[in-house]
C-alpha cells in the first residue's frame, strides 16, 4: 500500500471533525437568530439525503444487497438514535455553547466502550493493558465531561462586567448545565448509534445507503 493510501483514514477523520465543529458553530448560530433546532434538524438532513442518497442508487446499482424488512429495521433504529442524538445535541448547544459541545464529545468513545462490554461486542479483562487503558481512559473521558458541564470558568477575551446581577449569573449557570446534560444525552445516543452502526453494516454492506439512515 502506497504511502498516501496509510494517511488517507487519518485526512477524512480530521475532515470530518472539522466538518462537526462546523456545523456546531453554525447550528448555534442560526438558533441565536430565531431559528429552531428541530428545524435546523430537518434542514442538514434533508439536505444530506438529497446529497446520499442519489450517490449511493448511482455508484453501487450492481452489486448493492437486497433490502429486506429486518434490514429496513435496523436503518430505522440508526434514523431514530441519529434524529434523537441530534436534538438533543443542538438543544444543548442551544443552552451553552459549541466549546462545550465539542469538549462533550470525549465522552463518546468511552460511552461506546460501555456499551460494547454490555453487548458483549468487547471483552474486559482488567489484567490486560489495552482493557486497563481503555478503562481508565473512559473513566477520565466521564469525569472531565462532569468538570466542563458543572464549571464554566470565567470569560475570556472579554472585559468583566459589574452591571450583571447575581440573578443572570445564576440564570446563565444553569443554562450551562442543562446544555451539558443535553449533551451528554446526545454523546449516549450518539454511541448506541454507533454500536447499532456495525450490526447494521455486517447486515448490509452497502456503506452509503447505510449512512443515509442517520
């Protein structure tokens, strides 16, 4: 395998996060101007569908598998843990703020981790080093989820205000934390997505339909 083909993975990945935070920042936004996170939803998937779906009926027509109706269940479990992980994540966002959304996302590989010792797609063995790494590092994924959600530290860039009343503070912090909670509800849905994701891919091997069900 050629050199550039190694660093490929790696390209998309990144792409793909700044992509995420992208669309974070701009998901806030539009809310701040009025507009609803259940329509700015509808609008990025609809949008992603009119993008997919066409691809994927016009680059894998041969040898694209049958769908079937446990096949259709499964991409309908994927469409309602992707429509609920995103409320829930534009809603936090809503309360709080992008930063805090994509510091949130740590949670995500340890919550999959859980998830997938209790579905008995990982196996835990304390007395080996992988299981010890990935145990400690979901443990400080949660634990820096709860300090980020419950500590919001002092504004940067920003010169302090002596007019803001105890009352707005207090309105402001609690906002905070809601939006946390909302996101961490996003980063559980997010992971059973995830975990949904590889039963439905072994099901059906066709990659971008398979992504058009979120």
């Amino acid at each position: 395998m050629r050199k550039e083909m190694i660093g490929l993975p790696i390209v998309g990945m990144v792409m793909a996060e700044v992509a995420q935070v992208g669309l974070m920042i701009m998901g806030k936004a539009a809310m701040s101007h009025g507009m609803p996170n259940f329509v700015f939803v509808f609008y990025s998937n609809a949008l992603a569908s009119l993008i997919l779906l066409p691809a994927s009926f016009l680059f894998h027509r041969s040898h694209r598998p049958p769908l079937t109706f446990s096949i259709l269940c499964w991409f309908f479990l994927l469409g309602l843990l992707g429509c609920f992980a995103q409320i829930s994540g534009y809603a936090g966002i809503y309360y709080s703020s992008p930063t805090l959304a994509t510091a949130m996302l740590n949670l995500i590989p340890g919550l999959t981790f859980i998830l997938a010792v209790a579905f008995r797609m990982e196996t835990l063995n304390l007395r080996s080093s992988t299981s010890q790494a990935k145990s400690l590092g979901t443990i400080v994924s949660i634990a820096g989820a709860f300090i980020v959600t419950f500590y919001k530290g002092p504004s940067l860039l920003m010169a302090p205000s002596h007019s803001s009343s105890p009352h707005l503070l207090l309105g402001q912090q609690s906002n905070w934390v809601i939006g946390g909670f909302l996101l961490a509800a996003d980063c559980v849905f997010a992971s059973a997505w995830l975990i949904v994701q590889v039963q439905s891919s072994s099901l059906y091997l066709c990659r971008k339909l398979n992504q058009v069900s979120l």
